[in-house]
C-alpha cells in the first residue's frame, strides 16, 4: 500500500506505509513479514463474520488525490472481498460500507455501499488474481469550486461590461470573504482589461441615460469621447429624446435628420415606430409605445457602453464589445437547445432560455 503525490505545495502528511496488524479483526493470523500482505484464516462461523485490516496511518486529506491498491491471492470460496475507507472507530467485523463513516467497493456483486446495507452499481466484480485500487480525491469538491469560480468570473466579467462600477465593487468586497480574486482570462483577443476600460465613465453615462438627463449625458460623451458623438449625436439625440418623452426636441430632430433614415438597412421598423410615436396624442399608451419604457434607455444604454468600448485602442475583436461573456454563452446554449430539437424533428415543448432559468432556481429551492 503506498501514496502519490499530486501537488507539492500541499502540507506534509504522513502517509500509509503498511497494514496496521494490532488493530484488526481476530480472522487475520497470517501475516507476511513485510506487513504489506495478510491471509483470512477464520472459518466461516456465520454470515456477517468477516475479518478486517485498516492501514497503520490515515489517508492523507491535504492532497488532490491519494491512491492505493490491492491484489486479491484468493478470494476465497464466495469471493467476499472488499476495498475501502473506514474510520479509526471502524468496527472490525464488518465490511467497508456497511457503516456509518465509510465506504467499500465489494468484489463478489460490484456494488458500492456508502454507510448503508443497500449499495449502488459501481462497476465489475473481482475476485482472486484482480488488482483493485482506491482513490480518495478533492476531484468533486474542486469540480464544484471550478464551476462557482467560473460563474463569478462570468458575473464579474458581466458587471464590468456593462459598467456597473458599484455593484462590482460591492461583488469583489463580497467575494474576498469566500474565493481568491477573481479574473476573467483572455478570450479571442477580449479579455478582463479590455472590461475595465472607461469603466467609471461608463457607469456615469448608464447612470446619467437611466435617469433621462440627456443634455448631461451628451455634455459628458462631448469630454470623453468625442468622436462618438460627431458620428452619432443626430440619431442618438432623437432616441434619447423619444425615450424619455421629450417630444418636442424629439420632433425637431425628427425633421431635420430621421429622414435620412428612410430606407436603410436595420432602421425602417424603428424608424416607422418613431414617427407613429409622434403621431399619438397619449404615445404611452400606443401600440408603439414601449418605446417610452424605462427598458429602451437600457438599450440606448448598451448601445453608448459598446461604443465606448470600442474605442479602446487594444480591443482586436469590436464584436466583443457587443455583448458580455455571461450573454455569449446563454447564446450559445440557446443555439445548442434549439439545435437539438431541430435534430429531433422539432417534437416536444419549444425552447425558451426564461423558462429554463427559471426552472433551475424552483429546483434549488
């Protein structure tokens, strides 16, 4: 029986060195000199007699992975061997598994019992002239932390995206009781920098669009970037004015600059809904009037935000600056969704990510 090392940096540990032959069952009189092998020699007196021999040292537990083996000489006439971890309280006639604080792979059925008398399908039997192994791993408890960390990475890179400084702020103060520090890796020529960018500046001007003070907005896009305002002030104008129910600045700019509009790609549905939005006496509550929901200065938010991020001198991919890490892969899953029940000849309920998401929360509750 011996041990392997999988990372260094861990803490010293003793390890198992031999078997531990003052604290086994009676059934054990046979011992090699070596104390690496021993022979069950106790009739079979009844059913649940069994003969059981523990290591001379624990397990270690600071590392990723610990593995031993055994090699079954004979299994004997029912082939009732088992291999396993017990506790030091362990009682020694009875089979790794069948207590409380262990676990045992059993040769004769290939059963893994947990703690229980029901065990669950593991894999093969085995019996004499097998070698069996037993790892102890941290493999499902790093899983797990690699899926909590990447989900904060996927959050944290959503927050600096989009400029959300404070709640960033608060998310890193409340993450440094739990994890280490949190960053997002390059990806396709995108990476966590390339989030930080003007990042102040772009909570300010979410901020400023949210609350519909659009003079304050444009005076603060005219200081830090310029460029985006000569390209886009006429257009953005006139949807920031409709969106926050400036009508009348919204109509003069509409008849200066929206015809221009008129027939090009991408601008002839808003375009339209634009000018029917004029047309009504209680826009609100027109067929276009979601226009004037609080949700278009998010839009018109997102839109100022990757515009932003496009100026940064460093980013390779502008595609990037559209969307966030988090919105990719939702896109992704929801083309995967899609193709499958295309695959399956569009049969069963339609796909729709809220409802999934949803989903996954009532199950946790």
């Amino acid at each position: 029986m011996g041990g392997k090392r999988e990372e260094e940096d861990f803490e010293e540990e003793e390890v198992p060195t031999e078997l531990n032959t003052i604290n086994s069952s009676g059934g054990f009189l046979v011992v090699s000199p070596d104390k690496l092998s021993v022979k069950y020699t106790s009739v079979n007196l009844h059913g649940h007699d069994v003969g059981v021999v523990q290591a001379n040292k624990p397990a270690p537990v600071k590392r990723l992975v610990y593995y031993f083996e055994i090699y079954v000489k004979d299994a004997g006439a029912k082939g009732q061997i088992a291999i396993g971890f017990t506790s030091e309280s362990f009682k020694m006639r009875r089979q790794p598994g069948w207590e409380a604080n262990s676990c045992g792979y059993h040769g004769d059925d290939g059963l893994l019992y947990r703690g229980q008398g029901k065990g669950e399908a593991f894999g093969p039997t085995f019996t004499t002239n097998d070698t069996v192994g037993g790892v102890l791993a941290l493999t499902v408890i790093l899983f797990l932390l690699s899926i909590y960390i990447s989900v904060l990475r996927l959050v944290r890179s959503y927050l600096q995206h989009y400029g959300y400084e404070d709640t960033l702020n608060s998310f890193d103060l409340a993450g440094k009781t739990t994890v280490p520090p949190v960053f997002v890796a390059q990806e396709n020529g995108f990476n966590e920098q390339d989030n930080v960018y003007a990042l102040n500046q772009r909570k300010t001007l979410r901020q400023l669009i949210r609350n519909g003070e659009i003079d304050a907005a444009f005076d603060k896009l005219r200081n830090w970037h310029p460029w985006i305002v000569q390209e886009n002030y006429d257009s953005m104008s006139f949807i920031l004015f409709v969106t926050v129910g400036a009508l009348e600045e919204a109509v003069k700019y509409g008849r200066m600059e929206l015809a221009k509009y008129f027939g090009l790609a991408g601008f002839e549905e808003l375009v339209q809904d634009c000018v029917a939005l004029l047309a009504y006496e209680k826009p609100q509550e027109s067929s276009v009037g979601y226009l004037l929901e609080d949700s278009q200065r998010e839009i018109v938010a997102d839109t100022v935000n990757a515009m932003i991020l496009s100026t940064n001198p460093n980013v390779k991919d502008l595609h990037g600056c559209l969307h966030s890490c988090l919105e990719r892969l939702l896109r992704q899953l929801t083309a995967c969704c899609l193709e499958r029940r295309s695959m399956n000849g569009d049969q069963g309920e339609a796909f729709h990510l809220h409802r999934v998401l949803n989903s996954g929360k009532k199950a946790k509750c």
